[in-house]
C-alpha cells in the first residue's frame, strides 16, 4: 500500500513532464516585422517515424501519412513565448493548435530572432526562429506550393491521391527552375537581409514536416511556409481556397509595407483569380506574378500593364 501511495504521485509527475517537454511543442515558421510577429503552433504527443526512403512501398507511405494526419493533441494547454526579454501567454484550442499575434513596443533587430516557448508549468523550452522584416526596401517572393514547386495534379483526383497518399517526399517530384527562379529574385535583396520568401500552401499544419524536408532536399532558399489551418478552432476555409490565401497574402502586404512582391502560382486552382485580385487592389505593391499551366509545364508572366 504505501509503494502505492508513494509511486502513484511519481507517475503522474512523470506522464505530466513528458507530455509538457520541448519535444511535444510543433512549432511551425514564425514571422514579423519590428513590433509585430506572429507564432503559431500545435501542442501534440511526439510521435517517432521510420526513416523515408526512396525504395519505400505504398503501403508504409499510407501507414506513415496516416499517422501524420492523426496527431494525439495536448488539448487546450497554455503556452507561454519569450521573447526580447518579455514573456507572452495564449492558450492553445481542443486540438493543441495556438497562435501568438504579438505587438510589442519593444523594436525588434531585422534578421533571425530567438524565441523560446515552454508549456506552462514546465521549465523545459523549445527554442526557434523568427523572420523580422523592418522597413527596409526589399523584393519578396510569395509563392504556392502544389503543382507550383511540387507535382501534385491537383487536377487530377486519382494521381493527386497517390501522390499524397501513397508516395513519401523523395518520391515526388520537384517543378524544374523554380528553385533556380527563387535564388535569382531573392540575389536582388542585400545579402544581410532574412528571406523574404514565403510559401503558402492549402496543404494542412500537419504535413509541415514532408513539406519541409521536401524543400530542403532540393535545395529551396530559406523561407517561411504557411499552411493551411485545417482543425480546431478559428479554422482558415477549407475549400475556399480565393478567401483562404487572399486573406493571407493581404496580411503578408500589411506587415511589410515596403515589400514589392512577385507571385508564383499554378493553373490547377484559384491563383490566376487570386493574384489578378491582388494586383489590381494593390498595384504598388506588386511587380508581377508568374502562373504555371499543369497541362504543358509551361511558366507565363503577368504584370500590371
């Protein structure tokens, strides 16, 4: 009995810390500019993957995308961010998914600022990045993600399925020039200057991790990427793909004011409607954009004139 009375409180200290550590803090790209930034991030119970592999079948890609989707939240956790010595609190939704949208008086230094979050209660942090854009004169990239980088077929119902479902990230395939686009456009920005280029995506938060490590194996520049929130609370539209990445891109032209962009999208969905918008509401902002029709591969541009 009192082995019992003494290793019961031990347990639930132990399942407490390890559902509270670093680990099981999903953060995804932070970004902003002098006084305003924004984090956003998932509170989950880690999970451990099999290493990916070119010569991996169907069925583990199936297994392994499943299981990336399922996610075992950490629901409605308080999570406290660090940041330029001032601390920052928000509580996370029925499904672990939290937002920092923080404006501060304290001016934040352009480049790549440390920021540490913990859950509340725990010491243990997760340390990371945040992209700060000041009012420096600068050429931004805002570009999408499936069929515009990656092959995806979207539309195609069948090969957009295996893609998704039934191939892992060294097995798909990567759009030519567009890595090789991106570095030249961004060479035009001081070298000193954090990435302005931004990758949105209607792809949900849970497949952040393919989507990166798809990224870095073919060599993309430094970028912040923004995923589509699909679960929990204050969900982006999920089939209103015009509403969903207008809404985003206003904000990107909001926060970096003296950002002139160039666009990058594909012909599968809405972004010719979404970037003919976007030109004609602000047309100092934006240079031009590029659309890349899914039949011939083929990449037009067009501009304001």
């Amino acid at each position: 009995m009192l082995k019992k009375i003494i290793f019961a409180p031990i347990m639930i200290l132990f399942i407490t810390i390890t559902l509270q550590a670093k680990d099981n803090i999903e953060l995804y790209h932070a970004y902003g500019n002098a006084h305003h930034v924004i984090i956003q991030g998932r509170m989950v119970k880690k999970k451990h993957f099999q290493k990916v592999t070119t010569e991996d079948g169907w069925f583990r890609n199936l297994w392994r995308r499943m299981r990336q989707l399922e996610s075992d939240e950490i629901e409605s956790g308080v999570i406290v961010a660090s940041l330029n010595h001032e601390n920052f609190k928000t509580k996370g939704d029925d499904e672990g998914y939290f937002e920092f949208d923080i404006k501060t008086q304290k001016s934040l230094k352009m480049g790549y600022r440390k920021v540490d979050l913990n859950i509340a209660g725990n010491p243990v942090s997760k340390e990371s990045n945040i992209t700060v854009i000041d009012a420096t004169p600068l050429i931004g990239i805002i570009s999408d993600f499936d069929d515009t980088i990656i092959v995806s077929n979207v539309t195609h119902k069948i090969k957009l399925g295996i893609n998704i479902l039934f191939k892992n990230y060294k097995q798909r395939n990567v759009v030519p020039t567009m890595q090789a686009r991106f570095e030249k456009i961004l060479s035009h920005n001081p070298k000193d200057a954090p990435s302005t280029l931004f990758i949105l995506s209607g792809s949900p938060q849970q497949l952040f991790t393919p989507v990166e490590k798809f990224l870095d194996l073919h060599h993309f520049p430094k970028h912040t990427l923004i995923l589509k929130k699909a679960h929990g609370e204050n969900k982006d539209p999920l089939i209103d793909q015009f509403a969903y990445k207008t809404k985003k891109i206003e904000r990107l032209i909001k926060l970096y004011p003296n950002i002139r962009w160039i666009m990058f999208g594909d012909s599968g969905e809405k972004d010719p409607y979404v970037y003919k918008a976007i030109i004609d509401k602000y047309p100092n902002k934006v240079v031009r954009y590029y659309i890349r029709n899914v039949k011939s591969g083929k990449i037009k541009e067009y501009n304001k004139k």
